[in-house]
C-alpha cells in the first residue's frame, strides 16, 4: 500500500496517523487464530456431529466482520469512540438487564441472548466500552473537580459487575475489577479508597464461594487435584509435557479429541500439544509486544482521558490472555474465559476486534496531513463530549 504524504483522504490520513506495528501484532494474531482454529476445531465439530470444518468457516466470518469493524473503530476521532462507547454500553446493559429478567438459563447462567437467530453475550461486549467510558470519568475528576466524575466511575462498575454478578460471571467480574482498580490507581486516586475497594473486592469474592457450589467445585478441584481424574485442567497440563518445546506436529495431537472445550478454553492445550513450548512463549511475547505497545502509547499521550482508556484496554486484554494461559498450565482454577482472537468464539471474538479497533482509534498520531487531538482541556466536560 503506498500513498502520498500530500494525499488528503481519509484513507491517506489514516495510513499515515495508524500505529502500523500494533496494527501488524494483531493481524498476525488474527492468523494465528485461523490456523490454531483448523488443529483445534475439527474433532470437536465431529464429536457435536457437525461438518468437520464448521467451527473453522465460522471462526473465519467472525474474524472477518471483526476485522472490518475494527478498521471502521480505527478511523474515529477519539471523541467519536468515546461516543460510541456510550450507545454500546448502554444498549449491553440493556440487553444484560433483559437476560436477567427473560433470558434463558444455560449450565446454570443467563449470560446470552438471541437476535435474529443469532447468539450474543452483551456481558462481553460491553467490556472495552466500560473501559473507554471510565477513563473519561476518571480523567474528567482530575480535570475538573466540580464535576461529579468519580461518582459516575463507581455507578459504572456497580452496575457493570452487578450484572455481571448475578449472572453469575466470577471471572469476568474478577477481571474487569482488577482493570479497573488498576485504572483508579493510575488515576492517581486516593490509596486508602483503592485498598477498601480491594478489601470489597475480596470480602465478594469469598462471599461468591461460599454461595456458588461450581465456585467451592473449582477451587476445591484447583487446590486438591486428583491424579487420574481425567479433568479437563490436568490433561491440558499434560499436553504441555506431551508437545515438548517443539510439539508433536500439526495435526499429530490427541487432546483436542477429549477436550470438549479444546476450541475455546483450552485451545492454548493445542497450541503447546502440536506446536510445543516454544510456540506458546512466542504468542505470549506476541500479546506482550501488543500491551506494552498500548501502555507507550499510553505514557506518550498528553490526554488524560486517551491515556487511562489505553492502558484500561491494554491490561483487558493482558489479563484475559494470563487468566486463559494460566488456566491452561495449571496455575488458577478453570474460569471460563477465552484466549484473545485465539478462541473459537462469537461475541468474544468480536469484544476483542472491538477493544483493538478502540486502541487503534486511540492511538493515532500526527503525520504531515494533520492531528488528532481532543479539544482544549479548558472546555467543559459537555462539550468535550
């Protein structure tokens, strides 16, 4: 692709203002995906008595339709993302409140919806949303103290984590919580009102064992493990010493044959079955290369509001890669949560595409055609919007 720098249009600026290296670390994921989805889903498409190739082709139209949503996110203006990040939000609680209320009852969870036909978890896609809407709150409170922000940080993650709760949804509640925690102390915000967030954090947590069975079921399982169970934990750890550091081979590995969940959850299990170790350190510096990119981005941008969202999406998807991978090796108990871009999945897929879109749009530079920039900090909070 080659433009001039005198070029004027759209897709001239946006060329010459994209972080192309992020943009590049997340096509190559998007790749990766693919071809880890045709090792991984096979087997498990038969064993559903589905067409051996249906999670792949499937895989392939989410990742598609994401990646056209996410050049579309990459073209905003910082103030259009945050915009809307607003209408997503707010139509993802919506969709939440009405799961609760009507939704149906999977596995003992009301976390879907259908539309059209189609399956969507509001509760994902709502989270790069959050994220973008809480740095705004967080930054407009440092800016601008008579502005009720940090009241409106808090109503967020109530709200958000409320629903989440009572879905229920332990680890996507534990994740957004640590995000945004760390977003508050970025923030710069009192250390003594983060510790009792923290502290209502874990008197939650401990509420949530001794009141959800499956919760006691993993953590029990977790700390007393059982050799010769047959769980899914130990034989994804088993296929780490299976694969070795160079794997087994493409196509050579067994565990995705008894892993009902080897497309999704434990994918990461295939990787290191078929690819090896080594395989599995160079995803990891690939998710590495993508977070640390956002958080420079981050430290090099001079708006408060751009800074927080880029390291809130940043740590989103750097602790929903560990708590995937850590799963995988043994380390936490089983949490549910899909390995970014990497996972066969619909509206996980697309909350990732979105979250990169986000991060793209954000991070934006100048080049010879122009800025983007959000408007002067003395403009009050309205009209920033």
């Amino acid at each position: 692709m080659r433009f001039d720098r005198e070029d004027t249009s759209l897709l001239a600026d946006w060329w010459f203002t994209v972080d192309r290296l992020l943009l590049t670390a997340v096509f190559i994921l998007m790749g990766v995906g693919i071809i880890v989805s045709l090792a991984a889903s096979p087997s498990v498409a038969l064993n559903k008595d589905l067409s051996a190739f249906y999670f792949v082709k499937r895989h392939i139209i989410i990742v598609c339709f994401g990646a056209t949503l996410m050049l579309a996110l990459s073209v905003q203006s910082p103030r259009t993302i945050r915009r809307i990040a607003l209408v997503l939000f707010a139509g993802c609680i919506g969709g939440m409140v009405y799961i609760f209320a009507a939704g149906e009852e999977i596995n003992g969870a009301r976390r879907w919806m259908r539309i059209a036909g189609v399956s969507l978890q509001p509760s994902e896609l709502a989270k790069p949303a959050f994220i973008v809407l809480s740095a705004w709150a967080f930054a407009e409170h440092e800016r601008r103290r008579d502005v009720p922000a940090l009241p409106v940080a808090f109503g967020l993650y109530l709200i958000f984590v409320g629903l989440l709760l009572v879905q229920p949804d332990i680890g996507q509640s534990l994740l957004i919580t640590l995000v945004w925690g760390a977003m508050f102390i970025l923030a710069g915000l009192p250390v003594a009102l983060a510790a009792a967030f923290f502290a209502a954090a874990l008197v939650g947590l401990g509420l949530a064992y001794l009141m959800l069975p499956y919760i006691q079921d993993r953590v029990h399982a977790f700390l007393y493990p059982v050799r010769g169970d047959h769980s899914q934990i130990e034989r994804a750890y088993n296929s780490f010493k299976e694969g070795g550091f160079f794997g087994r081979g493409p196509g050579e590995g067994t565990i995705k044959t008894v892993l009902p969940d080897a497309h999704t959850d434990f994918i990461f299990a295939v990787i290191a079955e078929e690819y090896g170790i080594i395989a599995c350190l160079a995803l990891l510096g690939l998710f590495m290369f993508i977070v640390f990119r956002a958080l420079i981005q981050a430290i090099s941008s001079d708006d408060l509001s751009m800074r927080y969202a880029l390291c809130g999406l940043g740590l989103l998807i750097g602790g929903q890669t560990l708590i995937n991978m850590g799963v995988n090796v043994g380390l936490l108990p089983a949490k549910g949560m899909t390995l970014p871009m990497i996972s066969a999945g619909g509206s996980s897929l697309i909350a990732i595409c979105i979250t990169f879109g986000m991060m793209l749009g954000l991070t934006r530079r100048r080049s010879s055609i122009g800025e983007i920039r959000l408007p002067d900090v003395s403009v009050g909070a309205v009209n920033r919007w």
